[in-house]
C-alpha cells in the first residue's frame, strides 16, 4: 500500500519506520521540503517528498503535526485526492508546550480533531495520539500475544475507520472502537486512556466507563490532568 506522512517528528517517523519493515510504500513530507529530510529518509525507507506529493500518493494519509500547524497547511493539500482516501489525525493540543491557546478548543464545544477535521476540510479519523513513539515503533506483536495492548480509534466514516483500524492491526496493536470524532476526547491527554498502554478489553472498558458525553466536571479534571502532564514534560525537556 502507499502511505503518505506529513509530519516527520516523533510519531511520523516510528509509523514510517514500521510501515516500511511491513512492505508499505511510505512517503514522507515535513514543512521544510524534502531536501531537509535526507537523514529520515535515510533511517526509515520512506521517500522524501513535498506534503502535496504525500497526499497525491497515499491511499491512506497521515496528518501527524504540531496542533498549532494545521491552519498553515497547503489550502489545495488534498485537491485530486479521492474522498475515499481515510485521512489519520494523530494530534495533541498543547496549549503550554507547544501550541498556545486555542480559543475553540478551550472553550471545549470541539474535540481536538474535529477542530482539525474542519481546518482540513475532509473527515479525518483520530488514531496513535496515545501512544508514545518508541512504543508506537516497538511494542506492536501478533495477534493473540501476550502484552499485546489496544489502540482506539475514532471517527466518523464507516469504511475509513475500517481501512485505518486494518491499518493498526497490521501494526501489532489491537484496535478499539472509540466512537465518533465527537467522543474522540476520550482519548486525548489527561484522560486514563492517554499513554497507559492498556490491553483492548481494559480499554474498551475505560472508555465505557467515561461515557459518550464530557461533562463539565470530567473537562474540568482532565484539563487539570493534562496541565501537569506538560508541566512535567517541560521539566524533562529542560533538564
């Protein structure tokens, strides 16, 4: 299968990493033009293209940059490509670290991707944002191992959220239906499900156990939560 990756940071790499040992066609594009990505060329066999090229070759798309990117994108990014093409958003917001404050995402009417799926202007389905990339790279075993963990996956279109959940099998994580692009806040930072690398039925159960609609106090406690998880981040990025 062709793969195209925009975003050659942490996750965009160990996915192209994995994708190529898997025998994908990855292509691979960051905002700086592929001339800049000779050495994740290199360490991962993807080929380094532009982003209109990554999205022209994919028959699926992965959009894994900062949250603050997004707005910055090509306007034609996806001109020419097939609305059947599933597009991934694996985004974060990090309103400390990294990406300031995002009125609309503050206000918490929008989940993170569906801010993005609006931006993008095509349906995306959230998937990899919980998981850190080492593990993301490395932790993947065969169906019915031992350790093996679950990944949930969210959005709106039926068969796209089946191509991309394939997709994560392949990749030795056991895929968990989240629901829709609405209820994706159930995997997002400062919630149990983010970074914890739970078996399926253990997350299956925790996002039953969060329910369908955030309410104001679980928005509240999850905010907290995520606030000193960058606080913490910040902390090892400075020492």
């Amino acid at each position: 299968m062709n793969i195209g990756i925009i975003g050659a940071g942490n996750i965009g790499s160990a996915l192209a990493v994995r994708l190529t040992s898997l025998g994908h066609q990855v292509f691979i594009a960051n905002s700086r033009g592929p001339e800049t990505l000779k050495d994740v060329a290199q360490k991962t066999g993807a080929t380094a293209v532009t982003a209109l090229e990554a999205a022209r070759h994919g028959e699926i798309i992965v959009v894994t940059i900062p949250l603050k990117s997004i707005p910055d994108l090509p306007k034609d990014l996806f001109e020419g490509v097939r609305a059947e093409v599933p597009v991934i958003d694996t985004s974060n917001y990090y309103p400390l670290l990294r990406d300031g404050r995002i009125a609309e995402l503050e206000a918490g009417d929008l989940t993170e991707s569906e801010w993005v799926q609006q931006h993008l202007g095509r349906p995306v389905v959230k998937v990899f944002n919980n998981i850190y990339a080492e593990h993301l790279e490395k932790k993947g075993l065969p169906a019915g191992a031992p350790g093996r963990f679950g990944l949930p996956v969210a959005g709106d279109d039926a068969t796209a959220k089946q191509k991309v959940i394939a997709l994560v099998e392949e990749l030795g994580f056991d895929a968990v239906d989240d629901g829709s692009l609405h209820e994706s806040w159930r995997q997002q930072p400062g919630t149990p499900t983010y970074g914890a690398d739970l078996p399926a039925a253990e997350l299956t159960q925790q996002l039953a156990n969060l329910g369908t609609e955030r309410t104001p106090e679980q928005q509240a406690q999850f905010a907290a939560n995520h606030a000193a998880q960058e606080r913490e981040m910040m902390k090892q990025f400075q020492a």
